[in-house]
C-alpha cells in the first residue's frame, strides 16, 4: 500500500478548525448492512444476514414480538461471506453458506492473507436448545444449498458437481449426488422432496436435469442446442417450467440488445416417462424489441403462480411481469406503465406477486403487489423512503428493507393491520451521524449529446453563498441506477456514505445515473455504441462536468471524479480526455483497455473501436492527478487494467495507489473499504482544496 499524501494530509493543516468533519466515515459506516429478508416455510419466521463493520451473522425475528436478534456469534472482520440462507421446513434450522466462490484458478478468496486460507462451506445452525445444539454445524465444502421438504437432506454444489448430505448429522460425510458434464447448480426440489432439477451448463448451451433420488436417475429435460435455465416446479411435483434463450455464436460486445431470436418458455414432464422427454412452448417472446431476455435482478425470474406462470418481459420497452396460462396462451401484462420492476417474491397461496418499482417515483423504488391473474397494481408501502427486496410470510405479512435520506437500510414487516415494524431497531449504533446528513437532490440535465440524464446532488450544508470543490461520482455495472437515499446493494451503501461524508466536508458531490444503466427503460439502457462499442458515456462524464461547471456553489477550477469498477472506467475516461475540467481523481478498479478486459485483438475494426473506447487510447492527454485502488485477486476487472495503466502513467501524471493483496472486486473487508475512503477523501482534500482549508484526519 503506497499512499504517502495521507502523512501530508494529515500535517498540514492543523489549524483548520473551520473545516472539522461534523462525523466521522467510522461513523457514517457504522450501520450493519441487511440482506434480503428469508422467511420460513410455517410459523412466520424470518432470516436475514447483517454485516456490521464486516462481522457477518444471521439474525432472526419470530412473531408476534419480531425482536430481531442474532442466532451466530461470529466477531471478526474477516471477509467470509454469510449468504444463501435456506430454511428447513419445521423452522428450526437454517442452512447457509459461509465464504466466497472460488475464482478460475479454483482459489477461495483469503482477504486477510491467512496463512491456513480459506475455504467456502455449507453449514447449518439451530435456533433453539442448549448451547451445543445451537452451535454451527459444518456440513462440508460448496454453496447453493437447497433443503428438501422431505427427506431431512440437504442438496448443494461442489466444484460444479451436485452433492447431499444429511442434516442431522446421521450421516458423517456428504456424498456426491451426481456426477455429470459441465457445471452443475441452481438446484430446486420438488414439492414432494421426490426429485431434484437442476441447470447442467455446458459452455454454448444448458439443459435442465432432473434427479429422481427413489431411482437414483437422471434424465434431461427437451434437451436442446439452446441455453435452458430458471427451472421451477408446478404445486403438483409433475412438470419444470423454464426459459429458453437460443444460442447465438457470433461474439458481440456492448451492442445495444433491444431485439435478437425470441427467447420462450417450455415446460416438460419431469418423470422421465415420456420418450425423449418432450417439452411444449408455452409461450414465446415477440420479434423486435424486447425479443431478447431480460433479468429481474432477483434470485428467481419465472414463477408458478397456481394454474399461471409469471415472468419478466420488455415487450413496451420496460422491465414488467406479465403471466401466461401454464398450458399456454396469450400473456397478460401485469404492471403496465414507464416504470422498471424488481425484486420479486409471490404469495404463499400463488395468487399475488409482490414487487418492488420505480412506478410514480423514478428514483426510488417502493412495494406494490399484484394478482398473478391480473388486474391494477396497489402499492403496499410508498412515500419519500425507499422499498426492496419483498417476502411475504405463511400468515399473509410482507417483509422487507427500507431506508430514506437519512436512515440506513435496515428490516422491517408490515403487519395485516397496515403498521410497518423494524425488525432490529437496537443493531443502529448510537453515534450512527442520521441527523448530520444531508438529503441529496433530485436534478436532471443534459449530456454533451443532449441526452437527459438523472442524478442526486449533494450540497453541503453551507453551501449557499460560497464556492466549494466538487466531486461527480459515477456508479459500476453499468447496469445500475443510484438512487434518493441509502442503496439496495451492499457496495453502492457504501458509496453513499462516501458522499455523504464528503458533502459533510464541504464538498458538492454529484452522483451521475449515465446511459446503460437501469431504471428509465430499455433504449436508455441499451444505449447506442455504449462501452467498448464507441465510450458513448463520455457525453454522460462531460454533462455532469459542465453541469456542476456552471453550479453557484462550485468552484469550476476544484471538480475531481470518482467511481468503482465502470464507475472507474468512466473516472480514467474524464482523467485522459479532460483534464482541463477535471483536476483530480480516484479510480477503484476500473477497466483502463476494452481490448484486454474482454480479451480482443486490435487488428480489427472491433478491436480498434473497442481500444478507442478506452482510456488508454488517451493517456498521452492524461495530466490531472490519480489515485488507483485495486484489490489482486478481482475476478470482476482484471489487477492487470491497473498494473497496466500505472506503467502508462509512470513519470508522467502525479499517481498514488493502493493495493489490498488477496482482496477482490467487491471488498470484502470493511477494513479495506474504510481505507479506500480514507485515502480517497485524503487525496481530494489535497489537490481539490486551493486553499480552502479543508484538509485534516479523516478518522
């Protein structure tokens, strides 16, 4: 780690009593962050995951009382993951996994550089009995855990390869379930715990498998040259519905996909007696816009909702569910209007899918529920908060995560009565700084094209009448929308409290919602040449550029950048072709060479446009100064984009770094998230401040 501004930082200017912070980034990222909420399959039980301060534990909240309180006693930050919590079906256990995936190479993520490594595993914790019984129970090496309804076993992947064991503990080792090609996973049991489908993934096609564990066989359902995935069970154990995507061999990099073949839905007998196990296409998308799939951004993406299936569709250009007889028909749009849907849960009766939107408020998203039949969408809670990640418990109670401007985002029910309860009020540090932030600002502007464009302005508290250093940041993804408050994901929570921090320093901070991102529709977000197919987003990094340019409180001479990952990519972007406007910034893992990230020559016109999309295509222009952050083991953006960009900039540009070894994309160590900002409002206060006295410890 090599960042030696920080001791200059610190020294120089002492005397500044005037620009003190009002909190601490300790403090601004004090809040434990929530997973989606699980709820039990009886008894109204829910699970969720908080990290605080990187100590990862499930906690739990049990009607009438819902006083949440955790059921681990895990204290380090020590980068293990705790994710892919499966209820068993009385309730009294959880099955979960702890640790990350391994990267190419087969390799555990081991942020802490422990000597013994690390490992990814399944475990099992009761919630109830003495303290031995509640003691996690180690179940073995793997991930996707799924727990059968009957059979007191649990099913999960290992290297690609579905494994069991019992829960028990009855049985002292897990045992290899199937040995099959490919890579193996996304596992569902039936409802009777007969059988088990899973997703054989086989590189340019899928199948969906289905195990009959009486038999101890497999068979393979419609088995095409196409991608099948997203396999779920009809009430009756009797059929797989699943989606088809078809195989496409030409490569074809960030080209806007509004239209392509017509993905379907098929569903197959799942006993294996009829020959060749034919499928039937219930239903198939139309030609033209809205042809080619498009996600949820949930776990699940097609549901059995009683004699329906209900599923995503881009048909009018926005991410909708629509629903389809299961022996097929037309499709019924369900949640008509310019608005995007995710986070999708369905009712325990399969008569209602409850959801989360941008409807009638584009920068926030809240509930609604809606027949699986049809008819007109209620929102369930609304306001200036902001709603996601929807369950809905055996009882008829919807749980979920909420935050606003101010609150972070923390659990809560909604009872049958219409209250809205916190599940965990007492897991919010008492110093946790809600009554110093700021509430950032609605504004929309123009690209240098023209284009309108959505973001959140941050002004400090004192900004009318003075000048301030300003800050854009741009998220990653790109397939990401930042929002009016405290976000839904882990990694952008963390962004907004950097904005809120450096806003509470007496900075104007800009967060930019650029093109190809969600949230305002399909032809915004497969915009044209976006990417390696043109850098069109660099109209995006200019507009908000001249935007805080021409602001009254901005100082046009003090506005730097910053972002993660694309985010980081569109920093460098702004860093090698205008640095007259840009006077400093901090890239985090951004890809610096489209050609190297996705592994293309420069022979050809591809290659030359994807290289001219990058940064190094301009980093003979490149004169403002950098911080780069990267952790070596990113399986998201290659370490060699910023080993590469260093020996560019070497000697030339006024460069810092720092480097978390054995660290991934998405860190995971607070402790390396908190150094990142550290350093990163470190380096604005040096070369943003002119003067203004704003540099000092930031504790």
């Amino acid at each position: 780690m090599r960042f030696p501004f920080l001791a200059a930082a610190a020294l120089a200017c002492a005397a500044c009593a005037c620009a003190q912070t009002s909190f601490t980034l300790d403090q601004v990222m004090s809040a434990p962050f929530p997973s989606a909420p699980v709820v039990s399959p009886s008894g109204g039980k829910i699970a969720w995951v908080y990290n605080a301060r990187g100590v990862r534990n499930i906690w739990v909240a049990e009607p009438p009382a819902y006083a949440g309180h955790s059921i681990t006693a895990y204290a380090e930050d020590d980068g293990q993951e705790i994710s892919e919590l499966q209820w068993t079906p009385d309730g009294r256990e959880i099955v979960y996994v702890r640790g990350e995936s391994a990267n190419g190479a087969g390799e555990y993520p081991n942020p802490t550089s422990d000597p013994k490594g690390a490992e990814q595993q399944v475990w099992v914790v009761a919630l109830d009995g003495s303290a031995s019984q509640r003691a996690p129970r180690l179940i073995g090496e793997g991930s996707q855990p799924t727990v059968s309804p009957k059979s007191g076993r649990v099913a999960f992947v290992r290297k690609g390869q579905v494994w069991s064991a019992a829960l028990d503990g009855s049985q002292e080792k897990a045992e290899q379930l199937i040995h099959a090609r490919g890579q193996n996973g996304d596992l569902h049991w039936s409802p009777d715990g007969a059988r088990l489908a899973y997703v054989s993934s086989r590189g340019n096609h899928s199948f969906v498998g289905v195990y009959d564990a009486a038999a101890k066989t497999v068979h393979y359902l419609d088995a095409s040259v196409d991608h099948d995935d997203f396999p779920v069970w009809s009430p009756d154990s009797r059929h797989v519905a699943f989606v088809r995507t078809p195989s496409v061999n030409e490569h074809r990099y960030f080209v806007a996909m509004r239209s392509g073949p017509p993905w379907s839905i098929r569903v197959a007998d799942a006993s294996g007696e009829s020959a060749g196990n034919p499928g039937k296409e219930i239903w198939k998308a139309a030609a033209g816009d809205g042809s080619v799939f498009r996600d949820l951004g949930s776990e699940q993406q097609l549901f059995w909702a009683g004699g329906r299936l209900v599923f995503p569709w881009e048909r009018d250009g926005w991410t909708h569910l629509y629903s389809v007889p299961a022996t097929g028909g037309d499709a019924t749009l369900l949640t008509p209007g310019a608005f995007e849907v995710e986070h999708v849960a369905m009712t325990t009766d399969g008569r209602e899918m409850v959801y989360s939107s941008n409807q009638d408020d584009i920068d926030r998203r809240h509930i609604w529920r809606v027949a699986a039949a049809g008819g007109a969408p209620a929102e369930v809670v609304g306001g200036t908060e902001l709603q996601w990640s929807p369950a809905v418990t055996n009882d008829g109670a919807i749980v979920f995560i909420h935050s606003d401007t101010a609150r972070q985002a923390r659990p809560a029910v909604r009872l049958a009565s219409g209250d809205v309860r916190d599940l965990a009020p007492s897991a919010i540090p008492a110093d946790f700084p809600q009554d110093a932030l700021v509430a950032p600002q609605q504004v929309i502007f123009t690209a240098a094209d023209g284009l309108t464009l959505h973001g959140q302005l941050f002004l400090p508290k004192s900004a009318a009448g003075q000048r301030h250093p300003a800050v854009v940041f741009f998220h990653g993804g790109s397939r990401r929308q930042m929002l009016l408050g405290w976000h839904y994901m882990y990694y952008y929570n963390n962004s907004y409290a950097l904005n809120q921090y450096l806003a509470s320093r007496g900075y104007v901070v800009l967060s930019v919602n650029y093109r190809s991102g969600i949230g305002y529709g399909m032809q915004f977000r497969e915009a044209p040449n976006y990417g390696a197919g043109g850098g069109s987003e660099f109209n995006d990094v200019m507009g908000a550029g001249l935007f805080l340019k021409n602001h009254s409180a901005v100082d046009p001479a003090r506005i730097g950048l910053w972002g993660g990952s694309y985010g980081g990519y569109l920093t460098a972007m702004g860093l090698a072709r205008a640095s007259d406007l840009f006077a400093a910034g901090v890239d985090m893992h951004g890809v610096h060479d489209w050609t190297e990230e996705l592994g293309i020559g420069r022979d050809d016109a591809e290659g030359r446009l994807a290289f001219n999309s990058s940064p190094m295509a301009s980093v003979k222009d490149w004169r403002s100064p950098v911080l780069l952050i990267h952790g070596d083991d990113d399986r998201n953006v290659n370490f060699r984009q910023t080993v590469e960009l260093v020996e560019a900039l070497r000697g030339r540009v006024h460069m810092e770094q720092l480097i978390f070894p054995d660290e991934i994309h998405d860190f995971l160590m607070h402790a390396h998230w908190l150094a990142s900002y550290k350093a990163a409002a470190s380096f604005f206060d040096q070369h943003l401040k002119n003067g203004t006295g704003l540099i000092g410890s930031h504790d």
